[in-house]
C-alpha cells in the first residue's frame, strides 16, 4: 500500500481502478530502418491529427465556446510550422523514428517557449507540448483521445484544457494531479460535477500503478494507493457513511427552505459558465447568486465580444428557466489576471486596480458587459452586482453608467428587461456604510472572503498566514451582522456569496442574523437547506 | 529587395493566432520574407513558432523584408495585411 497527500477539492471518498493518463504512454517505437517510411508515417500523423483538432475545435467550440476552441485553432497552425516539420524531418534521416523525433522536438521547442520572458509566451509551451504529444501518441498507435470504458480514478501528473475538455466526465470517480491549484481547470470541474478530487497530489506515476485500486478521501486530503484490506475496509466504510449522510439529505431535494419559525431563504448556487447550470439544477438550487462573470475573459486571447457574451447570459437565463440569475460583473485583476488586458504588476494587487475600479477607469471594458447583461434581461430575470465597491460616488457612477447603457439600446430598440442593482460587500469601508449604500442599490450580496483577508490584513493566498485567516472572527460576525441590518433598514434583500454561504457551521448564525439568500457551491445547497429545515431559528 | 515598416497597433501585441495568420499569409507568395522587432535578429515569416518567438509587442516597429519575384506585390499586399490584423 502506498499512502500518500495532496491538496483535497471536494470531500468524499472515491473508491476505483487507477487510470495514469498519461502524455506519453510507455516506451516510443524504434526506427524501422526506413528513412521514407518513417517520413511518410510523419506526414499522415500530421494529417490525423489535424482532422483530431478539426473535431475536437467543433465540439470544444460547442460546448465551451469559441475563444476556448481558438487554442486548437493555433495548435492546427503549430502542425504546418516548417522549423518544427525540418527538424523533426532531420532527426529522421539522422535515424531516429518519427514518435521519437516528434516528441524530442516538441520538447526542445516546448522549452524554448518556457525560457522565454514573457508570460504570455511561456504559457505557450504548453500548447506546443499538446500539439507534439498529439503526434507522438498518434505514432505510437495509442490514441490520444482518452479511452476509458468504466468508471476510473484518473491520476496525472496534469491535464490541459484540451485533455480536460475531451474527458469521458461520465466514466470519472475521481481526478488526482501532482500540479495544479485549487483554481486550476481541473478542480473547478471537480467541484462542480461533485467529485472527490486531489490536486498538488504526491503520487508516483508510472506503468506499475496502472489499473491498481486506489482510494482517495476528499475529506482528509489523501489517498491509499492498493490498499490493504484493513484500510480498505474502514473506507468503504467512511464512503457508506458519506453516501447515506448524502442520501438522507435527498428527502430536502424540491422542498422550500423554509425553517421551523417560518424564516425563508432562499439557497443559491455560484457558478462560473453557462455549462454549470446543469449542476445548478442538479444540486437543487434556487437561483445563481453568483455568476462569476470573468471566466468567459478567461483562458483567451481578447477581449470577448458584446454578442459572445450576451449568448453565454442568455444561455444561462433560458437554461435556469424563470429562476433568478445575479451576474457578478468583471472581476479581473488581483489573482485573477489576464494577458490581453495589459495590466502593470503591482506591489499590492489584493488593494489595486480591480473589479469596478477597472470598469470605471476603462468604459471600453465595462460597456459590452453591461449591454449584454441588459440584453440577456429581456429573456428572463437577471440582477447584476458589482465588485470591490468602497464608496458611494463608486455606485452613483456605475448607476450612471447603467443609465446610459439603457438610453443607448432603447434608442437602438434592442429589448432588455428590469435589471436589479446590488453591490458586493467585501472591502471593510462598504460593510461600515452600508447604511448609505442601501439606499442606493436593490440588493446587497456579501463576498466573505475578501471581506475577511481585508478586515483581518491576512493575505488569504499566504499559507503561512492560514492561523490567523479565522474566518469566524468576531470582526467579521459583527460586519456581517451590521450589513444585513442597514440593509433591512432601507427596505432591500442581502446575502452571503462567499465561502461563509456554504459554512454549515454558521448557517444557523446567518438565520438568526436575517440574512435572505446563500449562494454557494451548487453540491452544498441541500446540506445547507437541512440545517435550515431543522431550524428553531 | 523591398523592405517595409509598420508600428503594432494591436494592445496584445503579436500573440499566437495573428502569428499563424502571418505566417498563413506569408506562406502565398513566393519570394523569402522575413520579418524582424526594430533591429533585432529577423526571423521567417512563413513559420509561426518563430513569428511567435518574436514576442513583438504594441507600439515596437516590425521591419519586413521581401526578396523574390513576387515581392513588390507581396510587400504592398503586407501593408495592407499588417493595417488591418495587427
């Protein structure tokens, strides 16, 4: 048994047969001898692969939208670039197979992107090594497309966005990475599609773990690796438990959230593009409390188009199908950047140029947002908030703002409908005048995690720091407690979006308080209305 | 020989995709083109790897350099294709 850590993203307990997805499966062929043949086989690997990327480009545009496909796109192009077709050509004839070949120049040339200085560049590498493996497994009669045919524990050492689009999500129990971040692509599809998954895992990767049962326990962070049958035992167990634990909470699914004294709230789910519906109606939400509108600006090239983005509003509107969205409007800067924006570096950019400080300070930006918002309304109900809000001018401007977006398409007669206005509560001066602020908005929706790290003047990306990030200090409580009684005061609605919604620990607390929504990960809503339910509050 | 100038308009500079339609572009005409940042090593212009090594970015000056039979077509068809995707 090898037993063993890793950063977990989800709590369960997944129990299956390892699959090593694996860039280059096993050992390359050998030079047949022939210079030709192996330069033909070179040419139609070429031409298989590109009709793969032509295919994999239709669908990854069907179903992720077309500024993610433009990655396959570019890889199409990387196919017929004459340095890496001669250079390959040229180890051929020097005697080396064309698997070989095309592997070790991708690597020399994946390299030379990595070296280079600038980020954008580097993060290049990444889609010539996609491109090069593409051939090489072609070559090597193992397909690049993922073969799995029953349901699996995937372990790799990580997986890009062209690997994670074409996994079979139906046949996976689990994923375990030695890379990625909480925040990296592969574990925000975990969280979503409600599996225990591990990333930053330590874990050997190679032939000898192939088809080995291996368990992984979303709840403590590791993972047993052919186990003994002890260990076994105890976690098919602790996977019982957790299975009836879920199965006990079905009988909430479809039942108002309503506690014993007649509190309503209503349950949300946060969510990040229009593919997530499907896990929002899965786990039984209410409504999207939190659109997070920046991942459609994310993993691109530019700016996405008004029309791009009213599609994807749009989408979600008609797939939610009368119930309420909140479209979280840009939040980019601070961790989250983007190349195409151009943003400087700066000395502190958890207090820089971000959220609505970004929007205001460039209306190119923030006007095909605030269009396509107001366009989705027109299809159903939409409210749209905005972030990092510390004043009230800040709110005046962006009402103004707003205006102006109306006149524009009323003039143009574009339909669009009501849209609600909130603001997120996640600097310390917005929580301290949120009096004023309400009686400016129509709603407010309190971001607990920025909240906390700048109540607390705790970088919440520091894991030294993670002693003092108490989430349930009493700052916060009583910032929380003050937001939701000015809100009431002027006579609006006010939730939690943060990491706190889904803190079952303090749900009780939130009811007592009088907050009206929750918003959280789509798979905590029916824990959360449980607790509700069985409510005295 | 003909040699043309043109200052990246483009705030992304020249990323991956206007590279492989450079490199697309370049690949129509006959003659050797080659592009180089201000007075740095030229690279060719019809490979897209090299195009993007060049890590050109908004406001550097693109010097380009057609040499061949087709160049004085090549060169003022350039100009155009530069104005309008960079």
């Amino acid at each position: 048994m090898i037993q063993g850590k890793g950063t977990a993203v989800f709590a369960g307990i997944a129990i299956g047969k390892a699959f090593l997805f694996s860039h280059s499966a096993g050992e390359l062929p050998v030079f047949c001898g022939d210079v030709q043949k192996e330069l033909q086989a070179f040419d139609s690997a070429r031409e298989t692969a590109r009709q793969q990327l032509q295919l994999l480009f239709e669908k990854t545009k069907q179903e992720l939208g077309e500024e993610q496909a433009m990655i396959l796109d570019v890889q199409c192009m990387m196919l017929d670039d004459l340095d890496y077709i001669e250079a390959v050509q040229q180890q051929i004839q020097q005697g080396r197979s064309a698997a070989a070949a095309a592997d070790a120049v991708g690597t020399v040339f994946s390299q030379q992107f990595a070296d280079m200085d600038d980020d954008y560049m580097r993060a290049r590498s990444v889609d010539v090594r996609d491109m090069a493996k593409r051939l090489t497994a072609i070559l090597s009669g193992t397909n690049a497309e993922l073969e799995i045919t029953e349901p699996v524990v995937l372990l790799a050492d990580d997986l890009s966005p062209s690997e994670t689009v074409q996994l079979p999500k139906d046949n996976i129990l689990a994923f375990v990475t030695c890379q990625g971040s909480t925040n990296s692509h592969t574990a925000i599809l975990a969280r979503m599609m409600s599996i225990p998954s591990l990333v930053q895992a330590q874990i050997p990767l190679n032939s000898t773990v192939q088809g080995k049962t291996i368990i992984v326990d979303g709840f403590e962070g590791c993972y047993y690796l052919d186990p003994d049958p002890d260990t076994l035992a105890k976690m098919q167990e602790k996977q019982k438990t957790a299975q009836q634990k879920q199965q006990l909470l079905e009988q909430y699914r479809g039942k108002p959230t309503i506690s014993k004294s007649g509190k309503k709230v209503k349950l949300f789910a946060n969510i990040g593009s229009p593919d997530d519906v499907a896990y929002v109606l899965k786990g039984d939400a209410e409504g999207v409390g939190l659109m997070r509108s920046e991942f459609l600006y994310l993993g691109r090239e530019d700016f996405p188009t008004e029309q791009e983005l009213f599609e994807a509003y749009r989408s979600v509107v008609e797939q939610l199908d009368g119930k309420e969205l909140v479209i979280r409007t840009l939040d980019i800067g601070a961790d989250k950047k983007v190349d195409y924006f151009g943003l400087e570096p700066e000395e502190n950019p958890a207090l820089g140029y971000r959220g609505i400080r970004i929007c205001l300070k460039q209306p190119e930006i923030f006007r095909p947002q605030m269009r396509a918002i107001y366009r989705a309304s027109a299809y159903g109900p939409v409210s749209a908030m905005f972030p990092m809000i510390a004043s009230v001018q800040e709110v005046l401007a962006v009402k103004e703002f707003c205006k102006t977006i109306r006149e524009e398409l009323t003039a143009e007669a574009i339909p669009f409908g009501e849209v609600a206005l909130g603001v997120m509560i996640e600097t310390p001066a917005a929580a301290v005048i949120s009096r004023e602020l309400a009686k400016e908005v129509d709603f407010f929706s309190v971001g607990t995690n920025d909240l906390t790290q700048y109540t607390l003047a705790v970088d919440r990306q520091n894991e030294k720091l993670a002693e003092f990030c108490d989430t349930h200090h009493p700052a916060v409580l009583a910032l929380l407690k003050m937001i939701v009684e000015n809100a009431h005061a002027e006579g609006i609605w006010a939730g939690i979006c943060g990491e706190l919604g889904a803190d079952t620990t303090l749900t009780e607390e939130f009811l007592k308080m009088g907050y009206d929504e929750l918003s959280m990960s789509p798979a905590k809503v029916l824990e959360v209305r449980r607790i509700i339910c069985e409510s005295e509050e | 020989m003909k040699t043309i100038q043109y200052t990246i308009q483009d705030p992304m500079g020249i990323h991956a995709r206007p590279a492989g339609l450079l490199a697309k572009e370049a690949g129509k005409y006959a003659c050797n083109i080659s592009v180089a940042v201000e007075d740095g090593t030229p690279v060719d212009a019809k490979r897209i790897m090299g195009v993007m090594r060049l890590a050109a970015k908004q406001g550097m000056q693109l010097n380009m350099t057609f040499d061949g039979a087709d160049e004085e077509v090549a060169a003022a068809e350039f100009e155009e294709f530069l104005k309008e995707n960079l």
